[in-house]
C-alpha cells in the first residue's frame, strides 16, 4: 500500500504481509487492503495523517461509509 506520495505504508505492508502467512483465503488480504485503503483515503482527503487519526476521526468514518453511495454491481447477465 502507498500513500498519496507514492511511499510505503509500512505498519499497512506489514500486516498485510502477516495476514497473507496466516491459512486464510487469498481473497482475504486483498479485502482487507482495500478497506485499509479506503480508511487511508478518507483521512488523506481530510489532511490527516493515518498515524494522527482519532477516535472521532473513525466515528466521522463509519458515518461516512454508512451514507456513502456503494457502486452499483452489474449482473453478468446483464
């Protein structure tokens, strides 16, 4: 995972990287990361770094993700 300056995250690499050792599917880093990602972004959008965050700032989060318009999936047979 990068940051907004193309740097690695390095806590983020880390516990993706324990995660993928761990004898759990493949699909769940890649879900795992792409919330890790999404939270990294809110706060980037926000000016905060992650290692700044606060309680609050996860409360202003899951509000968000609660409200937040989710893409539309697309059947295949459609």
């Amino acid at each position: 995972m990068l940051d907004r300056l193309g740097r690695p995250v390095e806590p983020a690499a880390l516990y993706l990287k324990e995660l993928m050792a761990r004898d759990s599917s493949p699909l769940t880093p890649r879900s795992y990361g792409m919330d890790l990602l999404r939270w990294f972004r809110f706060l980037w959008a926000l000016g905060i770094e992650w290692d700044r965050a606060t309680r609050e700032d996860a409360r202003d989060f899951m509000l968000w993700m609660k409200v937040a318009d989710k893409p539309q999936r697309v059947h295949w047979r459609h």
